[in-house]
C-alpha cells in the first residue's frame, strides 16, 4: 500500500469519524482528505513533480499533518525538520536533499529568503499560520487559504510502492545530518509488522507528544490512520500535567513514551490517584526502560500491556519483547519483529549463534535504501550477506548478546551517537558548535548514564590558555546554535583531554571520569 492511501482508506470507509484532535479542534477522516488533496494540487500547480523533496517545517498539528500526507499524494518525498533546528543546519538540509518547496511559518520563509542566493533548488514556499502575514519569500502560499476551498479530488500522479516517501534526518558521526531514504514498501512494511504486534484496532486512540520529526513520532501518525484510528497531537511533552489530563479525557487506550517520559511521569504524585484503566498499551523506545520504571507503570496502568522495544531510524523499527515476556526476560528488548530476520555477526560478518555477543545485523522490506546523496556512509551500513546474492542487509553498529532463545539484550553502540531523550545525538555536531568558541582549544562530548534521558550530554572543555571560559557560556552558545535536545546538560572545563599514543582524544577515559 502507498504511505497516501491509508488516509484514502479511512477516509472511505468511516468519512465522518475523528481522525485527529490538536490545538482544541477535531477533524474527521474526510475533512483531512479534502484538505490534502485541495494542497496537493497547489503544489503539483506550482511545479513540484514526482520524486521531487519538499520540507516540512511547522510544529506538530493539522498543518503538517496535512501537509505530509499532500507531498505524498503529489508524488513528492516529505521531510518532517524539527522547528529547534538552527537557520543554518536548516539551510544545509535544505541544499543537501535537494528541496524544491519549503513548509513553514512567516518568520521562517523571512529568514530563508535572506539566504535565497544560497538555496540552491528551493522555488516555493508555503506558509501555515496567519492567510494574511506577508513574506516578501517569491512565490509563496499560504496553506490555511489553500485548504480551506477548491477541489477536493486528488491529482492524478502514478506512483508506485519503490518509490522514494520520506527522507529522515538522523545526527550523523561526522557532525553532519544524514537523509535516511524511506520509500513506500520500507514505510508500509514498518507499519503493518508494528501494527500486528500491537494488535491496533480501529477503536484504538494514540496520544502523541513527540516531535514528528522523531520517526517514532511520525509513525503514530501513519500508523493510526491506516489502521483508522483517533489520534491526540499534542506540541510537546512540555506539559506533563496536560498529559494525565489528555490521558482520561480522551480516553486513550494507546501511549508511546520514552524513557526520559516515563521518568518524568513518575515522579508525579497525582499519577497514582488517577484511573488509567482505559490504556490498553504502552510502548517504549529511543533506550532502555529500567525495569524499576516498568514495575511502577504496570501498577499505574494495570490493564496495559508494556512493550519494550527497539529500532533505529535505518529501518525503523527492529525488535519488541511481548508483555508476557517482561518478568522472564529483564531488561531484553525482544525478538525481531514480524516480516524481518534479526542476526548477530563478529567482525568478519559471520552468523553467529544463539548465546554470543556481535553486530545486530537486520534483513527485511523495513531496511532503508540508504543514505540521500552519501554512498559511501551507506556501504558502511548497507552490505552483502542476505540469503540472495543480489540483496544487502542493514549493519546497525550496535553490539547485542542473544541468549539461547533468540531474545536480544543491548551491549554498546560501536560508534559514539549518543540517545538522549530518544534522539539520536552526535558528539561531532556538538563539538563543532563549540569548537566556534574563539576561547576553546579543545572540546570532547560524551553521553553518559542518566535515569530520565537515557544518556545525558556532557562536554569536557579546555580553553585556550590565558583565556577565560565557563560552563554556562558554552551552554548559551549552544543553546543559539543546536537544537534544544543537542545541548549538553553538563560542560566540565578542563586543562587538558587524555589522549592516545597518536594523539587522539580518548572518550573512554572520559566516560570513567
């Protein structure tokens, strides 16, 4: 099935039922059609054709909900930016994938038609918010005016399930953002085997308080309606409160988390005198769960069922561990999941039995077509070793053990991404930032242990001597230049890094400090 066509299902079979409540509103199935084909015509109208990139950069809502689903149905690729990235990082997604129209609010196309000599492809805006802001962005249109009437028939553009969908962006180890290319059957494939295990029915209502920009987030999208789901869209988790709130009100049955949430939610004494009984399940990714955490949430939401799971944005998702399973397998994160073939591997790529510790190494339609525009970075994760000759399977680059029974339990990333808060953090673009500091001579960001963010971001710095330097400049500058998530939460100044013999920086001994 094409990514489009699960609002087109839905909209068919139940046109009247609520598909979406945000920002006080509630629109049904067939309103969200109509919007997205009145929005898909303008774009193909205004020159964007199949395959081309447009990128989406609006908070969550009905906005970019429907802006989404009208890229697709465009035959273009969508690529949800989150609104915390800086007008330069923004600036090279833009350049790096190639984008032909840009999704956002006034001040953005403001700011991005100062540097319209730098934006190579870009020839169209389209702006959410106010119908009647001015941009002096050339052309520009304003989505609210453009949903709002005209036709509600979709635009007839052929396209097939091979096709590019989505470009993710993911922190990269060389401090560079990196375009996971997505296409229809990768998406779809994700989506069905996550929707079997969860057993999501119709009357299932998600809540959804991350970032669309988080696959993990963009997927309770997709999913909810393809099934033909309600889903709740929430900004943020911002508001904690709101959450408990939304939690009964709503009637929710379906609530993805993270580890740094359910941290979060725990330490709140209303949580315990609250009726939960209508959460049917709960899922968590981006790091592990402590088993404290799980203990304490199936007590707050007894009828749930907790399902602790991994991925990556590479493929999605990989593994879950049954809710059955979580007293007999602590701290496992599970089997792979339906349709797709999970293996460890030692360091020549050979399969290696059940009880070792190796490479995880992933094969199925879920499995990335690559890295936008990087070859070389997508050798690295995209290899030879399938059953076939003509087919590569997904290296992860993370070290796991398998006990006898095929159930996988996570040792170490091989490279030095840092998962804070559920996102993937690379060290390099951290250092970079603050590498801009004039007073700085050396800089070196580690991830280490945190209850509530899973890993938390700390930076060693060594100014150059004679000058002065503290912790809390180095977090203002950071915090103007990297999004909110990026920003370390500890900077410790120093008089020097430890080293190797070659003169590199070693992080281990960082770690142990």
């Amino acid at each position: 099935m094409l990514v489009h066509d699960y609002l087109y299902t839905s909209a068919q079979r139940q046109p009247d039922k609520i598909a979406l409540k945000c920002d006080g509103h509630s629109y049904s199935y067939g309103q969200l059609y109509r919007f997205v084909n009145r929005l898909a015509r303008q774009l193909v109208a205004r020159g964007i054709e199949r395959g081309d990139r447009v990128v989406i950069y609006i908070d969550n809502g009905m906005p970019a909900i429907v802006s989404i689903f009208a890229v697709l149905t465009a035959g273009a690729v969508f690529s949800v930016i989150n609104c915390s990235t800086k007008p330069e990082k923004l600036e090279f997604i833009l350049n790096h994938s190639k984008a032909r129209a840009l999704i956002c609010d006034a001040e953005t196309a403001q700011s991005m038609q100062q540097r319209r000599d730098r934006l190579e492809h870009l020839s169209l805006c389209c702006m959410a918010g106010n119908k009647n802001t001015k941009t002096s962005f050339e052309p520009a249109i304003h989505l609210q005016s453009i949903i709002a009437r005209g036709a509600q028939t979709p635009p007839h553009i052929p396209v097939i399930d091979m096709d590019l969908a989505a470009l993710i962006y993911t922190s990269g180890s060389t401090g560079l953002p990196k375009g996971v290319m997505m296409t229809h059957r990768n998406i779809d494939s994700a989506a069905s085997s996550i929707i079997h295990y969860l057993q999501n029915q119709p009357d299932d209502v998600v809540l959804n308080v991350l970032p669309l920009s988080f696959d993990y987030g963009l997927y309770q999208v997709l999913m909810t309606f393809k099934f033909g789901g309600t889903l709740i869209l929430e900004k943020s988790f911002a508001y904690p409160y709101q959450t408990l709130t939304l939690l009964n009100r709503e009637k929710v049955t379906g609530f993805p988390i993270v580890p740094s949430m359910a941290a979060i939610l725990l330490q709140m004494r209303e949580i315990e005198r609250q009726d939960f009984t209508r959460v049917r399940y709960i899922s968590n990714t981006g790091a592990h769960l402590p088993c404290e955490h799980i203990a304490r949430l199936r007590r707050i939401f007894p009828r749930a069922r907790i399902y602790a799971m991994y991925g990556l944005t590479e493929c999605k998702r990989v593994s879950y561990l049954p809710p059955a399973m979580l007293n007999r397998k602590p701290g496992s994160v599970g089997r792979g999941m339906p349709n797709e073939e999970v293996y460890l591997v030692d360091e020549s790529g050979n399969r290696l039995p059940p009880g070792s510790t190796g490479e995880l190494v992933v094969r199925g339609a879920n499995v990335m077509q690559g890295y936008w525009q990087d070859p070389e970075e997508t050798d690295k994760r995209l290899r030879p070793g399938g059953r076939y000759p003509w087919e590569k399977v997904l290296y992860t680059g993370d070290l796991f053990r398998m006990d006898k029974d095929g159930y996988l339990y996570f040792i170490a990333r091989k490279d030095d991404i840092i998962k804070s808060r559920g996102e993937k953090v690379s060290p390099k673009e951290i250092e970079n930032v603050i590498y801009r500091i004039p007073q700085v001579a050396e800089a070196a960001v580690v991830g280490i242990p945190d209850a509530v963010l899973g890993e938390a971001i700390k930076a060693f710095v060594v100014p150059i001597r004679g000058s002065e330097l503290d912790s809390n400049q180095i977090k203002r500058h950071c915090a103007a230049h990297l999004e909110n998530f990026m920003v370390p939460q500890q900077v410790e100044i120093c008089s020097e890094l430890p080293k190797t013999t070659s003169g590199k920086i070693k992080k281990t001994d960082l770690l142990q400090s």
